[in-house]
C-alpha cells in the first residue's frame, strides 16, 4: 500500500454498488467527491493512477473558484499555498496598455491565486479525506453499461461496479463519455503552446499576472509559490522539452525591450522541470455535446477545468438533491444544458481576442493600443473585465 497526496491506494476491491461512481481524480473529479462527502452521499471515486499526478500544469484559480470551493473548506488552504496576484496587465513591450486591478470586487478574494495543479490537487485530496471520502486506486474503467436503474461499471481489471449514476471526471479522452455515447467532437486551436516554471532575474513587478501581445504571438508572464514564474506563449511547434535559450527567446522577442542594465528585461535562471506539453490541445471550440442515452452518465461540465470544478460543485448539489427525492433526476439533465451556451460565448471571445493580440501590421497594432489606452481610462470597463476575470460575473446578482 502506498501514500499519495496522504490518500491510501486502495488494493481492496472496489464496493458492489454506489450511488454516485465519480471516475477520474484530477481537480474535478476531487472536487466533486468531496462535495457529495460533505453532503452526505453515498460516492466512491475511482483513478486508474496507481498515484496522483505532481506536475505543476494548470495553475491560475480565480476568485469565483475560491468562493464555490469554500463549501469543502479548500479555499483556506489554497490561499495560504497559493500567489494572491491582485493586478492583470496586457502589454506590448514596455507599454502597459492595460491595467486590471481585482481590489475592488465584491468577494472576499480580490486577487487571481497562483498554485500549480499537484498543490491544489493535495488540498482537494484533503478536503475529501475531511469528509469521509478517499481516492480508489488503480482502478480504470472500460466499459459502461447503462440500464433504466443505473450503470454496470467494469474496469480493465474486471472488477464491476453498479451505480444509480456515474459522473465522468476523467479528462479531455473521457472513457465515460464515449461508453456513455455523449460524444464530445470538439476542435482544439492549431496553436501549441510553450509552458515552463521559471526563477527570472527579472525587475518588473511580481504581483501582476502580465500578457505580452506580441506579432510573434502570446506571452503570459505569471508569478508563482517559492519564487518562479509560470511562462506561457503560443507558438506554432512547441518543443517537447523547452529549456532556459528556448524561454529566453520568448522573453526577449515577446517580453519588455529594455536593456537589462536598466533592469527591465527578464533572464532566465533555471527551468524547473516539468513534462512536455507537446501539442496540448487547449480550450475546445464550442461544439455542444451530444446527448447520452440518459443522463445517468454524467460528463463532469465544460472544458477549462476551472469551470468543470464550478460545475462540479453545482453538480453534486443536484445529485445528493435528487439522492435524497428533493430534486428529479430530469434536473441533472438541465443542469447539463446550461453549460454550451457560456462556453461558446467565452470561447469566440478568446478566439477573436488572439487574432488581435498577434496583429502583424504596423497600423492595426497602433490602433490597438490606442483603443486598448483609451479603454484603460474608463473605470467601468476595468471593473467588467475583473467581474469577467474573476469569474465573478457568472453570479447574475453581483454583475
Ligand atoms: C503538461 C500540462 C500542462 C497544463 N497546463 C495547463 C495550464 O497552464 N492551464 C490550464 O488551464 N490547464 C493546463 N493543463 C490542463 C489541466 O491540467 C487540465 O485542464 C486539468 O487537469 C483537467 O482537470 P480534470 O479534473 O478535468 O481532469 P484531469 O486532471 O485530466 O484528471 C482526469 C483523471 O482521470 C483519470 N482517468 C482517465 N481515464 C480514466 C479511466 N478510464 N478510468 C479511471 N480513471 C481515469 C486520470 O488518471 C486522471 O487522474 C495542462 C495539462 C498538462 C498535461
């Protein structure tokens, strides 16, 4: 028996039966099993991971994130492990064309948090101890076979499990969803990405989340625990393995112009090592899912785990509401409706934005900037894109 994130690998054999069958212990799936253990529900969470993962990958939480995840008691934690990065600016350069302050929001985390995954995935894990709950490993399911009463569940092992209904949390190749017929066919963006940990020697400020607009192409320059920095940037052929020349080009071509002596430029110090993002398929294009024989196989909510952690918080409400006959099961499946349409909108927004940010031609660039400046001095347009930052303006009472 081992220990991963304090969570024992399970070696027994999984139960007969459940209620709720959550497949896949990344932020979502942990997420959501804690929330029916806090609420009482008969859950077990499967992985076919022997062991949590522990790379840094997905490490921006928002301030709407914090406040669904305070219900588990995870946002303490997250907010004395994480970086409370109170300021967004886009850039070009040495220009700031516009800067996002989130101290004046209406919540009780007026900031972006910076943690990388395998922390906020430790704490999730411990909220789920907290209530009762733990992480079955290694248990990977094959094939799902659904029924008017539940799901039969058989993993690659043969071990089966029934399930009134089971909640795929298993990632972008979701099994679930394809056992369950609910088809996701969305496109990914042809752009790869670089993604590195970082220590800069670097003078500008480290309590601001900075996007570089670029010809060249996105860089996102982001503060993290213990002194790195999380680098971002589009780029045609991401290199499997992006060492400290590679970030450093990107800084230097992307980055702020100034000379070092004058101590504006970042250098790279030391990669920290992380896997290869290779050609990550990021935030898919709308395309709604198609609909499952019944909703009894549940996929885990939108793209972007951020939101699949919200939603997945909405979701074990409905399911302990409809466990317990204070909600009918034809619920979840409006609960699952809402979802595209925000998506859509959210996804033709970043669509259209990375065209402009890339814009080659002189003339379109300027253009861009003035209006980006003259936007700047308007108040209500910083406070609509922190309420849309923070994810905040979900709440349709606070927008
Ligand atoms: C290298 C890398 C860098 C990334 N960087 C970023 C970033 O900078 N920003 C960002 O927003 N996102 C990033 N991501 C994506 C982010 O990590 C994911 O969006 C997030 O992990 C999704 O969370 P999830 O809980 O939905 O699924 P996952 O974290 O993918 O978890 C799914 C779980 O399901 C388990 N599983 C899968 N299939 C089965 C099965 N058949 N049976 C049982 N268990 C199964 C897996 O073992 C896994 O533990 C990155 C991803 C990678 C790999």
């Amino acid at each position: 028996m081992s220990e991963q994130h304090g969570t024992q690998v399970s070696a027994t054999p999984l139960p007969a039966d459940t209620d709720v069958l959550v497949v896949g212990a990344g932020p979502v799936g942990l997420t959501l099993a804690a929330e029916l253990a806090r609420r009482g529900a008969d859950a077990v969470l499967i992985d076919r991971q022997a062991e949590g993962a522990n790379t840094s990958r997905a490490a921006v939480v928002h301030a709407r994130t914090l406040e669904v995840l305070e219900g588990i008691g995870a946002a303490p934690e997250l907010v004395d492990q994480g970086v409370a990065v109170p300021r967004f600016t886009v850039r070009d350069r040495d220009r700031a064309l516009l800067t996002i302050g989130f101290g004046g929001l209406p919540t009780a985390y007026p900031y972006t948090l910076m943690i990388p995954q395998n922390r906020t995935e430790e704490i999730l894990a411990g909220r789920l101890r907290a209530a009762g709950g733990r992480v079955h490993r290694p248990h990977e399911v094959a094939r799902l076979a659904q029924d008017d009463d539940g799901v039969t569940v058989t993993t690659t092992g043969g071990e089966t499990i029934r399930a009134r209904y089971v909640v795929g949390a298993d990632g972008m190749h979701s099994t679930v969803r394809e056992q369950a017929g609910i088809g996701f066919t969305g496109d990914t963006y042809a752009q790869s990405f670089v993604l590195a940990d970082v220590r800069l020697d670097w003078k500008l400020r480290s309590d601001e989340v900075m996007l570089y607009f670029s010809p060249a192409g996105l860089l996102v320059v982001a503060p993290l625990p213990d002194g790195r920095h999380r680098i971002v940037a589009t780029v045609d052929d991401a290199p499997a393995h992006p060492t400290a020349a590679d970030v450093q080009a990107l800084l230097d071509e992307r980055g702020p112009a100034r000379r070092p002596a004058r101590g504006r430029r970042g250098r790279v110090e030391l990669p920290v090592p992380r896997p290869p993002p290779a050609r990550r398929p990021v935030p898919q294009r709308p395309r709604p899912a198609g609909r499952g024989r019944r909703p009894r196989a549940q996929p885990g909510g939108r793209p972007g785990h951020e939101h699949r952690v919200q939603d997945a918080v909405a979701l074990a409400a409905r399911l302990a509401a409809v466990l317990d006959g204070t909600a009918d099961a034809a619920s979840l499946e409006r609960l699952r409706g809402r979802a595209p349409a925000r998506r859509r909108g959210r996804v033709t927004f970043t669509h259209r934005m990375t065209g402009i940010a890339t814009a080659r031609a002189r003339r379109r660039r300027r253009a861009r900037n003035a209006l980006l400046r003259a936007l700047d001095r308007v108040p209500a347009v910083h406070r609509a894109m922190a309420m849309n930052l923070s994810e905040l303006a979900v709440d349709p009472a606070r927008r």
